[in-house]
C-alpha cells in the first residue's frame, strides 16, 4: 500500500509541477494516472475492507473510516466525482453481490437499451458511446451512485420506494437535467457530490499558478493547468 501511495503521489507532483507550462502530454499522463490510481488501486482496496486488518493506521485506512465523513476526509483521502460513501454501497454491496443480474447498476447491457433502440444511424450511436467514453465518470457514475446510497438508506429506515418509481433505472446528468430524480435534486447533487471535486480538482488546485505566471511573467500558467487537467479527465474516463 505504501508504496503504491508513493507511485501515486509522485505523479501527482510531476503533473502538478508540469501542469502549468503549457498543455503537454506528461502533465496530461501524470495528472490522469494520480487519479486514475487513487481510485482503482487505492480507495478500491481500502473501500473492500483489504487493509482493515493488516495495517496499523486503523484511524484512516479502514473501510468505515478512509475518505467518509466529511469533505476534508474526501480531499485527504479519496476526492473524485463520486462521493466515497454512495461508491461503497453501489459498488461493495450492489454490483458485487448482484453481478450481472438486473439488479446490478452497472450491468451495461441493461444500461444501454435505450441507445441500442434509438432509430438514429449506427454511426450516431458510436459517436454517443464515444461521448460517454469521455465523461462516464461524471455524467453516470457520480449521479446514478448516489442514487444507490439513497436506496440504501430507505430501506435502512423501513421505508417503502413508491410504486411508479423504477430504483434499477440509472440516475444520470441528462435525468437530472429533464425529468428529474425522485431521490435527489439536481442541487443536492452538485452541492453535495460532484460540487466539492469540480471546484477543489480544476479550480482551486492549480490557483496558486495563477500568481506564480504573474511573478514569473509567464502568462497562461493558469489556463494551461485548467487544461491540462481536463483533459487529464478526458484520458482518465477513456482508459477508466
């Protein structure tokens, strides 16, 4: 663990340091594999309960304890789109306890038959699943999420999903944009999910550059960090 921690981290300097001169590849490469790996290699195996035994710091690397709780617990230990706690139910208790059933929310097949009976050309269709390649993370995943962990807490609390309301329907950006979910409200979601990722991660992580290209006379250092990390996101979602 630790010394994938170490891999982590020092991609996430190279790409932070690097971010600011200009969009380049490395910075791009970096930045999407700091992300990348605190997710898949990191939060994943902490979130299943992998260190829960074995490693001595019980206060963080716990399955109970690392990245929930709080936002400053997201940011210290596991800040992306999708919020720790709602990722845990969805992917811990549903999608490994449902796989391949309907019942799992991330079964694709079940997820893409509105676009595989769309009447639009076969060539329109590559192109939607090429938009979703891109922007999965945060267009389904974050959303559709954190309608699980609102699942979980109504049968937590004996309470009954009303009648016309399907639960193994996926929650997206485009639901919440048009007919709206009954869990949660577009709002909520942005405030309390994406929000935090989306104002941390791209706006305020390369701020600092900001003042470095006015001290430095380097103009640009700002807007080129901006960019590098979006399309950091881009590769992450791509190869993700």
């Amino acid at each position: 663990l630790n010394k994938m921690i170490g891999w982590s981290n020092a991609c996430a300097a190279v790409g932070i340091l690097t971010m600011g001169l200009g969009v380049n590849l490395v910075s791009v490469v970096a930045l999407s594999t700091w992300t990348f790996t605190r997710w898949t290699m990191i939060a994943h195996h902490t979130c299943h309960g992998g260190y829960d035994r074995c490693h001595p710091n019980k206060g963080r690397w716990n399955r109970f304890k690392f990245a929930i709780g709080s936002t400053w617990r997201r940011v210290c230990d596991w800040l992306d789109w999708m919020m720790p706690e709602a990722w845990n139910v969805e992917h811990n208790n549903r999608h490994h306890y449902c796989l391949s059933e309907l019942d799992d929310p991330d079964l694709v097949e079940e997820n893409l038959v509105d676009l595989r009976s769309m009447n639009i050309p076969l060539f329109a269709k590559y192109a939607i699943v090429f938009f979703n390649m891109l922007t999965w993370k945060w267009f389904y995943y974050a959303p559709n999420t954190y309608k699980e962990l609102k699942l979980a807490r109504l049968r937590r609390q004996g309470k009954e999903i009303p009648a016309d309301v399907h639960p193994e329907y996926a929650v997206t950006i485009k639901t919440l944009l048009t007919s709206g979910s009954p869990f949660y409200s577009l709002w909520e979601f942005v405030s309390i999910v994406a929000g935090p990722y989306l104002v941390i991660h791209f706006l305020l992580l390369p701020l600092p550059l900001l003042f470095v290209g006015q001290h430095l006379n380097m103009d640009g250092m700002y807007a080129s960090a901006v960019k590098n990390l979006v399309l950091a996101e881009l590769f992450t979602n791509f190869h993700g």
